[in-house]
C-alpha cells in the first residue's frame, strides 16, 4: 500500500469521509488516511485509538489497510473487528480511549463505504475538522514508529448495558424486527431476546450487499417486507435497523409508518415529568407537530441543524435529556449515555408498551397534525450544491420571507415551512415541506421546486 497523493477530495463531506469503493475509496486511501490519522492524534498527545468495521464487502480490507496506516505511526490500536457503531462508540466510553476509527457508510448503498472518526472527546469530526485534516493529510508529514494490535471483544459488556438499563413493564409486546441484512444482525437477537418481548425477525442474517431492501430504515419505501410480517403475524409493532446499527425505523400495528418525529413525541410524554431540565433538540426536518408537543407540555424545543455529529454534540453539550434528527438518530440521556442506538432506541419504545395498553398510534392521539413530504432529493453536484443554497437563500429575501439559515434554508410561514439545503452525505439537494392544508403543500411545493430545478440546470 502507498500514500495517495492524489486522494480524492470530495469524500471529506459534512459528517465523515465516504465514497464508492474502489472507484473513490480504495485500499490506499484507506492506508493514507490511516497514516494522517496516526499521525494526527500522536501530535496531540494520544498513543491509541479504538477500531471497528460494518459488514460492507469491502469494509474488512479497507479496515486492514487503514489500520496498517495507523500502525505505521507508532500508534497502537484496539481492534473491535466486525461491530456495530453503537458499539463502536460504547468501546471508547467503556475502555475511556476516545480517538478512534469506524469503517462504515451506515445507510448509504452497498458499494458506498467510508470512515467516521473522532480525534478526542469531542466526538466524532465534523464540518471545518474534516476539510482540516483534508489538509493535513495533503501536506504528508506523518509520524513514523510501529504501533501494536490487541484484539477486543465488546460485545458482552455492550449486552450487559442494556440489560442494566432497562425494566420493562407487565404487557408482553410482540415486535418484528428488521435487520435490513446489516451489522444489526450480529447481535439483534440474541439481544431482544433477554428480554420479555415476543420476537418474529426477518432479514436477520448479515449480508453486506443488503439482498432484500436498502439499508435506510426512515424511508418508508424500504419498510414493505417489516409492513407485511407485521400484518400477517399480529405484532404490536415493527422496527427495522440500518446498515450500521445507530438508527431504527418503525411501524405501528397496522403497519403505518411512524417517522421519527412521531417517536420522539411518545419518548417526550414519557420523560418529561421525569427529567429536571425540559429542554429537547429537534433538528431542521422535523414536523412542527414535535415542536408543538414539547411547548404543550411546558418544555422548550431546541432547533438545531442536521447531521449526527452535530446533534449528537449539542445534546452532550447542552445537556438535554433527549434530542434527535428525522433521519432515526436519536440521543437518550436521560438514564442512557447519549450515543445513538438504532436497537436500544427501539427498546425503549417497547419498554413504554409494555407499560401500557395503548398501541402505538393511540399513544400519539391528541397531537397537532400537519401535511408533509418525505424528504425529497435532486442529484447536484458537490461543486454546485452549496451555490444553489445560496440562490434559494436570495430568492427568499428577495419576497421578504422569514427564513433560519443553521442548516441550509428553512422558510417559515404562518401556516408552513419550506427546508431546502445540501446534503452533507453525497451529491444531492434535499428539500422537505410542511402545510395546515393539503392546498397549502401543493402550493408551497411548486413553488420551490420551481426554483431548485431553475438553479439546478
């Protein structure tokens, strides 16, 4: 393996690097990025970092390379092998080594793979960090020395913690679950089942070309196969998991889809009147509904910007008991250490079944409603996609629109808000739309679509 001078620059996104393999994410940028990473944390002081891998095909060769990278620097490395980023992230809590390196494109498709990695205790890089150590790696001043490998196996510790912090109630619930195929597989079952919850599963069996659906569990679409079992086996409710395990999907009994919004609600009535500070993060995308609920019940809402290792941060920093994002990364900190877990995220939902009678729906009885699109997406390129941000911000100050610009544009209305910005995960503007009225959508839709298509050409 060699150093890559010429890395490819526009797989330092947003939240992590990530890219198709081989052709933008190959065994050498693996080796050149293990080599500044190394390097990088030697510099400020660190002498070992933590190691894990999904179960993408490519995931255990680029995991080989990236590590013989890090080695090459001196640095010594605890090894997780194959295992979920939850329990990527409970290794660095637990053994307190808190740089680290997860191989993984969590959601993305099965020929996407990538890294999420954190230098320190300020968790996973994100934003300015990465095109940062971007820089860093370009100008190829690394350490040198030769570091050592410990192989570590976290996985009873991690069932432990969950059997620890969870005390389930007298209903006995019956769930499907959904694997998707992905890392989720290697523990999901034997984990549900320590518990006094009915199981059905399917798609449980680790394939990292994901054969049955796309591992994103928060797009309806990829949701069919958890719909039908949850019909055809009576179950009280459906979770699906994504391709690395730190987000989950759900439906109710009568196999309608339940976004996450929709979850953090049922989570907020339960915690609330059992947290000392009432204050919860919601990020850009979420329904005006959440927002509506939290001041309903004498709490405050906290609107932040899209990306896990932004709300994931601003929780731990501001100290909120509970925050989440649309796309299924939720953060407990109430009783939980306030990493995303796509599994302990669908226990908790099921922890608050068995206390009561109620279905799913019938627990979000009396909540405001509103029409809304799916998160949609337009493909634009990574050179282009931030000017036509840009562009729809001067449109909407243009017609004297109140707008919030943390995370791309959110036009806000009386009766609705139009969300439009750049994904920070691949080549794509996402844009997503609320109304009172159906009417109003439709409006508000055309509207902007117009503009996207008109800046997108």
């Amino acid at each position: 393996m060699e150093y890559k001078k010429d890395i490819n620059k526009n797989i330092f996104r947003g939240y992590d690097i990530r890219g198709i393999y081989p052709k933008e994410i190959d065994e050498d940028t693996a080796y050149t990025i293990g080599l500044g990473f190394g390097s990088y944390i030697k510099e400020i002081g660190k002498t070992s970092c933590i190691i894990g891998h999904d179960n993408r095909l490519s995931s255990p060769s680029l995991c080989n390379a990236l590590k013989e990278g890090i080695l090459a620097t001196g640095i010594d490395i605890i090894d997780l092998g194959l295992c979920t980023t939850p329990m990527y992230y409970y290794a660095c809590i637990k053994l307190k080594i808190f740089s680290g390196v997860m191989v993984t494109a969590s959601h993305n498709p099965k020929d996407d793979n990538g890294f999420k990695f954190a230098f320190d205790e300020s968790g996973n890089c994100k934003g300015q960090e990465i095109q940062d150590f971007l820089s860093y790696i370009l100008k190829g001043e690394f350490q040198k020395g030769r570091g050592n490998v410990t192989s570590y196996n976290i996985k009873e510790e991690y069932l432990t913690l969950f059997r620890e912090n969870l005390h389930f109630g007298s209903r006995r619930v019956k769930v499907v679950l959904d694997a998707g195929n992905g890392t989720t597989s290697i523990i999901m079952n034997e984990l549900y089942r320590m518990f006094p919850i009915d199981i059905v599963s399917i798609n449980d069996t680790s394939d990292g070309t994901f054969p049955n659906h796309h591992p994103d569990p928060c797009v309806e679409a990829n949701l069919e196969q958890l719909k039908k079992k949850v019909l055809e086996v009576g179950a009280d409710i459906g979770l699906s998991f994504d391709g690395d395990g730190d987000r989950m999907g759900m439906v109710s009994n009568t196999a309608k889809f339940i976004p996450t919004d929709q979850y953090m609600i049922i989570v907020v009535r339960d915690i609330i009147n059992k947290v000392s500070k009432k204050e919860f993060l919601a990020d850009v995308k979420c329904s005006k509904s959440l927002s509506d609920e939290i001041e309903k019940l004498g709490g405050k809402c906290i609107t932040y910007r899209t990306g896990n290792s932004y709300t994931k941060a601003k929780v731990r920093d501001d100290d909120l008991p509970f925050g989440g994002e649309l796309s299924g990364h939720v953060y407990f900190r109430d009783r939980w250490l306030g990493f995303d877990s796509g599994l302990y995220a669908g226990l908790r939902m099921l922890e608050i079944l068995s206390k009561t009678e109620k279905s799913v729906e019938e627990l979000l009885e009396g909540i405001n409603e509103y029409y809304s699109t799916e998160e949609l997406k337009f493909a634009s390129s990574d050179d282009k996609k931030f000017g036509i941000i840009e562009k729809i911000k001067n449109y909407a100050e243009k017609r004297n629109y109140q707008y919030l610009d943390i995370d791309g544009v959110k036009v806000l209305f009386d009766d609705s808000w139009a969300l439009v910005r750049a994904s920070n995960t691949g080549p794509n503007i996402t844009a997503r739309f609320e109304a009172n009225t159906k009417e109003r959508l439709e409006e508000l839709q055309e509207e902007f679509l117009k503009q996207i298509e008109e800046y997108n050409q």
